[in-house]
C-alpha cells in the first residue's frame, strides 16, 4: 500500500505530451512510483547546483567547495514546491510520508501546511554538520523550519543528533528533551537509527567462503 513519488531520472525539455504521459503510466504500472519532472535548468540549479555545490560540501566540511548562490537556493525552494503538489495530488490527510534526504529538506514543512495530521519522517543520509559549520549558510533557519515539519527526523549517529538540536537551540530557541523538540504546539523526535550489513548473512556465510581482502 505504499507508492514511490521521485524524479523520473530525464530532462523534461523536449518531451512531447505523448512521450510525458507514456513515460509516467510505465512508471505508474511498473513500479507504482508517481512521476516528478524537472527541466535541465532546475536540475543545473537544484541538483547540480545546491544540492551538490553547497549542502553536500557544506555538511561534509569541504568549506573551500561551499557556492552561496541565490538562484540556486531559489531553484531549491521550487523544487521542494514541486514535490510538495505532487505529494498533495495522492496523499490522504492521515497518511504516512516519509522523506528521503537533503535534496527535499523544506519539503516537511510544505507539507504539514496543507496536511496538518499527516505523519511524516524524514532520514538524512549524510552527516549533518556541527553549528559552527551549519551557521555559515545563509538560509540555515529556513533549512530547520523545513525539516521541523516531520513528526521524526533520523540520522546515522548520535552525534549528528547533539549537532541538529544544538543548531535548533541555538537558532530558533526550541530545546530538546530526550530527543523530543517542542515547538509550535507540536513535538518533533529526533533518532538515531544507524545502517550497516546484514549480520544474519554475513555470520551464516559458507566458512570455506575465500574473501578478497
């Protein structure tokens, strides 16, 4: 009972209406994923651009390779817009959403604007950085609003955890209480919920088993 909704992984410039809507029914019927198009423009600026030229650098500390550029923060906001309506064109107000990384962090917000009672996750995939590095981007506040929206935030570690909720406290005054972030009559919990191989599969291994090492 669950559906995907993502980019469809192709430049919309230059698809015909045909080629739009057989390309979304394959996806439909195949892999029950609803279909999010973004134009070479938007993939230069939001993928390209801030995504990949300013938070993942950024969030890793390679400051030297950090690019503060308006437009592509725009071309951000857009896109979160963009997968915003299309999540509100097939979810129920009481539905389950989970968000996947930070490519989409304002998309909460957006979301929980329109459905109020819907529950919604969100798991960052890379490290989230400490408030002496988060705090050099221009739009740190807006960044947490976004991601306040989720009923639960997750991350790899404990302390990507302790350097979240001290960027909170320290820029937008909400504390934390055993990982719960009280704020604007709701509660956010915030988790560590670490990924790492399938020891069940590892230890039933064949011994004779050669590894490369």
């Amino acid at each position: 009972d669950s559906r995907w909704i993502g980019w469809c992984g192709i430049s919309s410039d230059g698809l015909d209406a045909e080629r739009r809507n057989k390309l979304e029914h394959e996806l439909e019927s195949r892999f029950n994923s609803h279909t999010i198009f973004l134009s070479r423009k938007e993939l230069r600026l939001f993928y390209s651009g801030f995504c990949n030229r300013t938070l993942w650098p950024l969030f890793h500390y390679f400051l030297d390779d950090v690019v503060y550029d308006t437009s592509q923060w725009q071309s951000y906001m857009r896109v979160n817009k963009h997968f915003a309506q299309a999540v509100l064109e097939i979810a129920s107000p009481e539905d389950y959403i989970w968000i996947h990384d930070y490519h989409l962090m304002l998309l909460p917000q957006m979301i929980r604007e329109k459905l109020p009672r819907a529950q919604i996750g969100f798991f960052l995939h890379i490290p989230f950085p400490s408030y002496e590095i988060f705090r050099l981007l221009p739009w740190r506040k807006e960044i947490l609003q976004g991601l306040l929206g989720a009923d639960l935030i997750g991350f790899h570690t404990y302390d990507y955890v302790r350097h979240f909720t001290s960027s909170v406290r320290r820029l937008l005054g909400f504390e934390q209480t055993f990982g719960q972030i009280g704020h604007d009559n709701r509660i956010t919990k915030v988790d560590v919920f670490p990924m790492g191989i399938h020891t069940e599969r590892f230890a039933d291994a064949d011994s004779n088993t050669e590894w490369a090492q």
